[in-house]
C-alpha cells in the first residue's frame, strides 16, 4: 500500500522518487520531524509558527520545546498579521523581515501552505529561502494545500512537510497522513530520529537483526507497518487527481471562488480571506460579526449570554437544507467549494441560502 500510494502523492508535493512517504498521522509526523530537525542548540533554541496556528501544531510544538527542557513561553515565536487576533492575513514580507530580525535565534519555521482559518496560500519557496538565509529549518503542514493547490516542495528547496489526506484529499478522518522529506535529507542515515522496524532497509528488514538500518529517502522515517483500511480509501482518490490534473482542478477553484466573492459582496459580512484568487486555496472565510454587530446581533467582544455563536447558528441552518460548511467561534464560517465535485450551482445555491440565513438572524 505504501508502494502503491507514493507515485500519487509525489505528483501532487511535486516530489522527487523517495521524498515522500504515506505514513501514520499528521500530529504523529509532525512530531516525528521536529525529533529529526528540531536541535536547539547555543541561541538557536526557537520555533517560528503563525499566530492562530491550527491548535494541534501549537500543542506539538510547544511539547517538542519542553520536551528539551526548554520554556515554550519564551521559545515559541507566534507571527501575527495586522489584528494581532490570529484571524487576519499576514504579509509574506513580514515573515522574511523577522527572520531578517531574529534568524540567529530560529532553530525551525513550521509554516502553513494554506492557513486553515484564513484560507490564505503562502509562497513556500518564498519562506523556505528566507528560512535558509537565517540558517533556519523550513517545514511546512500542507494539510489544507495538497490536493487544493499545485505545490513543488523538491525545487521550493523544503526542509520536510506533513500533511493528512482526509481534506481536499477526500479520503475521510481518520485516513492515513503523509511526509516529505528533501533528498538532501532522505540520504543522510545519521540525521537523529525516532525509528521503528517499518523505516528499515527492507532488503534486510526481515533478518530481524538489533541494528537499525534506515530505508532510503523519506521511508526512512517510518515507524509502523501502514495501516491498510485507513490507505485504502486514499488509493481511488489519488487516481481521481492524477486523472483530474492538479492544475485543471486549481483552475476550476479560482474561478469557483471569485463567483462565490461576487455573490456574497451585497451581504452584511466580511471576507477574511484574500481578494486575490492566486493568494487563497479553494476557501473563502466570511467574519460575519462586524456587521451583525452593527446591527445589534452580536455586542463588541463576544456573544450574548445564553445566545448560540451566530457562525453556529448559521452552520446549522444551513446544514439543515444539506448545506455543509464549518464555523469558527465566535462568527467565521469557512466555506470551501470542492472543485473535484462542487459546481457553480453548488455556490448559487449556497450564496441564496445564507443571504437568507442572514436576514432571518437579524
């Protein structure tokens, strides 16, 4: 199964033969890489992440900087756009202008390639030299970009990624994760990590001998056998991509969402996410509360007592016509048009259901 997934996942990272790997979870991989390229060592002790990172990566991060006896207060370098509120857009300038600050300090830069709140696309080239410059690891969690956008990780120069298939990917929660992991890398057998029987060489993996051996490229890091029903629904997807063309599928999204823009502008909301259709994945976050506070729905810094957030109120209406989207609380909703099976009708429908949605919470 590991075989059988990997030409699939290597076209859509833009990967090279042996850079990447079906393997466990995301949460898992991600630890799995910061046990190989988290080293802190003399000042080089932090991990730069974005403000409002997805909670998981925060927690697996902050644990890996504890687990080496280190403060994740001091440690832990939470980049944030404008609002300061970790729901706002952060220009790729600043990234490349703290590092340009505080490089010396950076051991790793763990950095979304589609912010999973915002839906904004970053430039993982772009970040990765910026990373290399300040002599920092670039890693990068791809959860809301494989199968969303085109992505070449072998010549952006990424130190690794991780991803999990159970979202553009259509392969269901639960289903098995991915790694990348650069060439420059995957042939280095005396990069530190935490290994288990299935990373073995499998020319000798079944001698059972004490000496660990690692499998070449990215397998090396393997640590258990792969789990085959949680596989199995990814093997007809990737098909489904690889005949589908990442790049026809991107098309289709850009044009899927700025319809989606130009329907919902005569609504009382605001879309977080960027105007510019190459600067976002197939998303568009909509804050419906600055408006909705204007006209006395919501008071300025939360929810009425008793009263339901209104992104919910408004998920769950919607979900009653068979509308399915996703909240944030108190009041972003991210709605994600599937370019593989949504249509423009899919997005008209939508659009007519929550302006109605709207106007009844009023």
């Amino acid at each position: 199964y590991a075989q059988l997934l990997q030409h699939g996942l290597e076209a859509l990272t833009g990967a090279r033969p042996g850079e990447v790997v079906a393997m466990s979870s995301l949460t898992v991989n991600l630890h799995l890489m910061l046990a190989s390229f988290y080293r802190p060592r003399g000042r080089r002790t932090k991990i730069l992440i974005e403000s409002g990172a997805f909670p998981s990566d925060r927690h697996a991060v902050a644990s890996q900087i504890a687990w080496h006896g280190l403060d994740p207060r001091a440690e832990l370098i939470e980049l944030a756009g404008s609002r300061g509120d970790g729901s706002d857009l952060i220009e790729p300038a600043a990234i490349e202008a703290l590092l340009g600050r505080r490089g010396e300090e950076i051991a790793v830069v763990l950095w979304p390639g589609v912010q999973y709140l915002t839906g904004q696309s970053f430039d993982i080239a772009a970040i990765a030299r910026a990373a290399h410059r300040a002599g920092s690891i670039a890693g990068f969690d791809l959860a809301h970009s494989i199968g969303n956008v085109p992505l070449a990780l072998h010549s952006a120069e990424a130190d690794f990624a991780i991803w999990c298939s159970y979202k553009y990917l259509n392969a269901g929660p639960g289903a098995i994760a991915g790694c990348f992991i650069h060439e420059r890398h995957g042939a280095d057998r005396d990069i530190p990590r935490l290994a288990g029987w299935w990373g073995h060489d499998p020319a000798t993996r079944f001698d059972m001998r004490p000496e660990f051996r690692a499998a070449p490229g990215a397998a090396g890091w393997q640590v258990s056998n792969p789990p085959i029903l949680s596989a199995a629904p990814l093997v007809p997807s990737l098909r489904l991509f690889e005949s589908a063309g990442i790049d026809r599928l991107r098309a289709k999204s850009e044009a899927l969402t700025q319809f989606l823009e130009a329907l919902l502008e005569p609504l009382p909301l605001e879309i977080v996410t960027p105007r510019d259709p190459a600067a976002r994945g197939s998303q568009l976050s909509l804050r419906l509360g600055p408006r909705a506070r204007r006209a006395g729905r919501v008071p300025h810094g939360g929810v009425p007592h008793g009263e339901a957030p209104l992104g919910r109120a408004i998920i769950d209406r919607l979900a009653a016509e068979g509308i399915v989207c996703d909240s944030r609380e108190p009041d972003i909703v991210r709605v994600a048009p599937a370019p593989l099976y949504n249509g423009f009708v899919d997005v008209f429908r939508f659009a007519e259901r929550l302006a109605a949605a709207l106007q009844s919470a009023r």
